[in-house]
C-alpha cells in the first residue's frame, strides 16, 4: 500500500485539483500516469443534477463507443430454436433457456451482457433478484429484449455500453484502456458524454452536468472542464 501511495502521490503532482481539465490534456495526464504493469481502465464519473428516485429524472440508456472499451464482454442469450442457433452463430458465449436460468440460480453469472428474445421473458423475470441488481437484466429500452439477437450480440461484442444513474445521481462507466491513443480516448469520452447530455430527462432544473472526473484503475482523478463538454 506504501508503494500504491508514493506512487499515486508522484502522479497528483502538478495537477490542480481544482481547475477543470480539457478531454485532451486530461487524457494526457491519465496515459502518463498509467505505468502499472497491467492495462488500466480508463474510467469516467458523471455526477447529474437528478434524483433518480423520480422515475422522470431516470438517466439509462446505452453508447457505442467508437472504438470499443478494450475488454472482450461475455455475452449471454435466452432464446430457443432458431433464434438460439443465431446467437451461436453471432459469437453469444452462453446460449439457453430454463436451462440457462437453472444455471444462473446456481450462482453461474460469468457474463457481461443478458439478452432475451421477447417469448423468453417469463422465463427471465424469475431471475430478477439475480440479475437485477447485477445490472443484468434485459430490457427492451436497452435493445437487451429483441427478437434481433444478432445484432444485439454484435453491438455488445464491438463496445455498446450501458449506463445508469445511481441513487445519487451518478453515472460511470469504463471508456477505455490506457493502451488506446489518446485520439481514441477522447472520442471514446465525446461520445459518452455526448450520449449522456441527449438523455437529459425534460424534467431537470438547473445544472445538468454538475462534475465530471476522469481516472485509470491506479491513477489520479483528473477533474474536467464542464463547461467544456456541455458546451
């Protein structure tokens, strides 16, 4: 933890904690602070000016980022019949349905992304307990419940996201690995920031996007410039 500190200390140097960043030299500053051995997630920090305990100041949805998130997601599809030989053959990595959901109720979630084509939500729904607060849980808003299982495969393999506000308002999400270049960092960041901003419910008064930070797994939170980005 002695090392961790040193190094983490080391990396807040010359960065005013205060002044808000640009997305290029804040990416900057989180590439040159990325020297751990491993490839760190680049990650980002909304915080919104909702309450999303009022279900019209609710912000989810999903991005597809420009050039993926660096991570290979498992994806896993309820489907039968023809549809089950399509989720095959698009590259699902988990393919079932009561004996899927069997699976899941003995502790097997070692997937990223659940889609669902719509005759198979009776089954689902009695996974909610599971799935739910995973973040797991089909949806049809999400384009998670679709007869289209191909293409709802292809979105999340090539770097579709989803995002949700928390209970204080709060959205992150991983949009990157240090090992990108910094231009697809920042289209990477443009385009989630860019999605969160059109998802801003009618509802909202006042500032939107309140404060937004932008870190590696290792490294120091770099504040941005929000006047910046929602400009």
């Amino acid at each position: 933890m002695a090392k961790h500190g040193k190094r983490l200390r080391k990396a807040y140097e010359g960065i005013d904690r205060e002044t808000g960043y640009g997305i290029a030299e804040a990416v900057k500053i989180i590439k040159d602070s990325a020297t751990t051995k491993f490839d760190e997630t680049v990650e980002i920090a909304i915080n919104l000016g909702v309450d999303p305990k009022h279900a019209d100041q609710m912000v989810r949805g999903t991005v597809s980022l420009p050039h993926g998130t660096g991570k290979a997601l498992k994806v896993a599809v309820f489907a039968k019949g023809d549809k089950a030989k399509e989720a095959e053959a698009a590259g699902a990595d988990f393919v079932g349905a009561e004996d899927l959901a069997e699976k899941i109720q003995n502790g097997e979630t070692g997937f990223d992304r659940c889609i669902a084509t719509p005759d198979m939500m009776a089954v689902v729904g009695k996974l909610g307990k599971i799935l739910g607060p995973k973040g797991l849980m089909p949806n049809p808003k999400l384009g998670t419940v679709t007869p289209d299982v191909a293409n709802a495969i292809k979105a999340a393999k090539a770097g579709q996201i989803e995002y949700r506000a928390e209970k204080e308002g709060i959205v992150h999400a991983g949009v990157g690995k240090a090992s990108f270049s910094a231009d697809q960092l920042v289209e990477n960041i443009a385009a989630f920031v860019d999605a969160i901003v059109k998802a801003k419910p009618s509802g909202v008064k006042g500032a939107y996007l309140k404060r937004v930070s932008l870190t590696s797994t290792m490294g120091p939170g770099i504040k941005l410039d929000v006047a910046s980005l929602s400009g």
